[in-house]
C-alpha cells in the first residue's frame, strides 16, 4: 500500500466524484463565507460538510458549460466546449429548439470524439500501471467509457438509466456507488493506483428517492427559500452515498494517497421553491447566468490545507491538475485549463491558463427554460454576456453584484469593447460556432410564442417546473 511519500513521488489515487444538476446553493455547505444563502435552509448534505471541512472549497467553481453533454466532455479532455463544437446535449439538433426560432443555431458534434484524449487515456499514455474506471451516467456516446480509455464502467449511459428504479436504488444511487467501492477494494488488493469517476445520476430530474429518506427528510422543518421535499430526499441519499464511499476509502487505508473532487455538471433546474433553488445566485441549468454554471467545487488530497479560494476554477482545469498531481508534464495539443495544483498546496495564488479569461459559449435555444442564444466571457471580476438575439451585451461586477442585477453595460462601453474583442478572438481562434439569422422567421412559426413577452422572461424571470 503507498504512502504519502509515493504519492509526492507521482503515484496518488484519483476519485472524481460528478453531481448531475446540483446548484451551488442546494447543500448545507456555505459554498461563500461572506453570503449565507449561498447554503440550503432546508437541504441537508452532512457528508459533503465532511469532505469539505477536509478539502480546499472552491467559492467561484463553475462547470464547463450550463448543459450535462458538453460540461462532461470539457472535464475529461481539458478543452472548453467551444473548442470541441460540443455546445449542447449530444443527439439533440433538431425539433422546436432549432427549428422556426428567430436564429438557426449552428450544429454541433454528437459524440464525443476518438480524436481528443480523455484523461483515463492520457494519464495511461505515460502511466500505464494506472488502471480506470467511470461508473455511471456518461452522455457522450461513441461506444462508452470502455472506448475512451478507462478498463471498465457502465457503458454509453444517459439520462434514462436513472430513472425508474427500485425505491431501494433511487437514481441508481448506491449501486453505482457500490461498483466503484468493489472496484476500489480489487485496486488496492492488486497493489494498482487508480483513477476513478463516479458520475451519479442525481439530482437529476425526475425526482426519486427512498422511502427512508423520504420519512427523514417528513421530520425536518422547511426553509424560508427552499421547501421541496422530495428535492431533500433525493439529495440526502446522494449524501449518504458519498458518506459510504469515503467510509470506504478510508477503511482501505488509501485516505492520505488519494485525491478527491466534487463538482457538478451544471447548477440545477427551477423548481416550485419560493426563490431560486440556487442561492442568491441568478438563473438555472441551461442558461449562462451564474445559476446555470457557478457549481459546488471541492478538492482534497495529499499536500492540500483545508480553507476556502475565491479563485475562478473551472472544470476543464482538473485535467493538467490531475496531470501535474502524476508527475505528467505533457498535455494534449490544444488543452484550455490550467493546473490547480499549486493553488491547492499555497505556492500560487493564482491559476495559469493559455488565456487569462473564461468564455462560456450557449449558441442555443432552451425554449423551456426560458434561455436563447448567448456567449458569456469572464476576465477579472467583470462578466459579460453577448445575447444573439439582439446584438446586445450585459456587463456585472460580481465582486459587488453575484445575483447579477446592475448592468454596467452603458457605464463601461470600453470595458466592453475589450471583452468583446478577446471572446470574438477565441472563438475564431477555436473555430466556434454561432447562431444565423433565420431569412424565413415569422412570429407565427416561433416556437417560443407559447412563452409571454418571451425576450423578457429569458432576461430575468425563472420557469418553474413542477416536478
């Protein structure tokens, strides 16, 4: 068994563990010490505080992108989804929400591409006693997690596979978790460092959840701003999982080689709440407003002091992190992220990347979730989101407005002007794609003529989705 020494060495365990839909305001973990709604006042998640108070908690995590497809692609490759011309969910590119719209979105790839390297193959490259595994929900097709570098898992899953299981199982919840615990027990067993994604289903919708946690969750009293209890239930056996896994881990004795990080794939869905279901924060999944990307993000490990950062991380940065953690000091051509590996451990404070801003690119509709075409860039505490639609941008300063209610837009035309450069130029750069206006528009075939003042809503006000 190795110890700290052999993971310094280049040899450490890596666990990612990916939340499906789980908002930076939905835990009982204050994701920002300074916001108190930035944690649940109904959700209860006992073992994520466990994790946490051991980790490094990320304030400002966001995912790759505000969908489940192209944010799960970015982690494993280090490129933004830009890059890799996966901007939405894979398979989808047809029907109302790219048909009659007043834009025709661009096309996109469906699959993930044999040509990029996913990190199972990278690390395998240039270590090969490591083995790997994803169990899980993998949503990017082209044959699986067995065809991208990883010796097994639970092949081309989706969405589907969460749902409609036993109440013993909900969203596949402890069986996964129970394959990557076996798994784990026969690495240690056969003396092989590993690297190990556990991508859950939940909190995906539908809801489920078992029926004991449904009978603890009747005793706690609801919150002011969150009160869906099925919602609580649902997440607190996802909480106990996670507590099952690391109760695991450290009775295999691997605890101080090993590597763990928490994200999330996007922030969660609107719900019948009585305020956003993401905290203080504005917006949802599937829109580039801080609630469909700012996300749980949290890292433990070898070396790593407990505390908070407020650095900007992103989850195209776990690859050279990963990378740098094994003593690889190669990454792939391309690559986007930057290693947090010496922000982790205090010899930075600050994260190396090719380019020193973020850019979250959405050249699509999701008509049901109020959202439309739009680009959004990040370059210090300025964000500012270009809207296809209009031609229009809006700038905030997070710093002193995170529910992103003060466009400064007409206050700092050359602040704009800037950003607008850099993000046009990476997407050149990059080759992205962006939305055309539609020659044959009429109000009559707009499929968002269901949606009231439709341009308003996408602005600023949730859709609700009672489930």
């Amino acid at each position: 068994m190795m110890n700290d020494l052999q993971a310094q060495s280049g040899s450490p365990n890596i666990i990612l563990i990916l939340a499906d839909d789980q908002g930076w305001g939905t835990t009982s973990i204050q994701m920002d010490p300074e916001i108190e709604d930035s944690k649940s006042d109904y959700f209860k998640t006992p073992n994520l505080e466990r994790l946490a108070k051991s980790s490094v908690v990320f304030s400002q995590g966001y995912s790759a992108h505000p969908n489940c497809s192209p944010s799960r692609a970015s982690l494993l490759t280090g490129k933004s989804p830009a890059r890799l011309n996966m901007t939405d969910i894979i398979e989808r590119n047809t029907g109302p929400l790219y048909e009659g719209n007043y834009l025709i979105p661009p096309q996109h790839v469906n699959e993930i591409s044999s040509k990029d390297y996913t990190i199972a193959e990278w690390i395998k490259k240039f270590k090969p006693e490591y083995r790997a595994a994803h169990f899980g929900k993998w949503h990017l097709g082209n044959g699986g997690p067995s065809q991208h570098g990883f010796d097994t898992g639970d092949g081309p899953t989706s969405n589907a596979e969460g749902d409609n299981n036993p109440p013993s199982d909900p969203k596949r919840i402890y069986s996964t978790t129970d394959k990557a615990k076996r798994w784990m027990e026969q690495q240690v067993k056969d003396g092989k460092p590993f690297y190990l994604q556990i991508s859950h289903y939940a909190v995906h919708l539908s809801m489920d959840a078992s029926p004991k946690a449904e009978e603890t969750v009747s005793t706690w009293e609801k919150g002011e701003r969150h009160n869906h209890s099925k919602f609580a239930a649902m997440t607190l056996d996802f909480d106990n999982a996670l507590g099952d896994l690391l109760n695991t881990v450290n009775e295999l004795g691997i605890r101080e080689n090993t590597y763990i990080i928490y994200t999330s794939d996007n922030g969660t869905y609107p719900t019948s709440n009585p305020s956003n279901i993401n905290g203080p924060l504005h917006g949802w999944k599937a829109s580039l407003w801080e609630g469909g990307t700012r996300v749980p993000f949290m890292i433990d490990g070898p070396g790593i002091s407990a505390g908070r950062l407020e650095q900007q991380v992103v989850g195209y940065d776990l690859f050279p992190t990963i990378c740098e953690w094994l003593g690889i000091h190669e990454l792939p051509e391309g690559y986007d992220g930057g290693s947090l590996a010496n922000l982790l451990n205090g010899k930075s404070k600050s994260v190396e990347r090719p380019n020193d801003f973020l850019v979250f690119h959405f050249p699509h509709y999701q008509l049901q979730k109020a959202s439309h075409p739009a680009t959004s860039i990040y370059w210090g505490d300025y964000k500012m989101i270009k809207f296809y639609e209009t031609g229009t941008f809006q700038l905030y300063d997070l710093k002193s407005d995170l529910s992103e209610q003060k466009n400064l837009s007409y206050i700092y035309p050359e602040i704009i002007a800037q950003m607008d450069d850099m993000m046009e130029d990476y997407l050149e750069r990059v080759n992205a794609k962006e939305p055309v206006v539609n020659d044959q528009y009429t109000e009559d075939s707009d499929p968002g003529r269901l949606f009231k003042d439709r341009k308003l809503r996408i602005m600023r006000e949730p859709y609700f989705i009672n489930k």
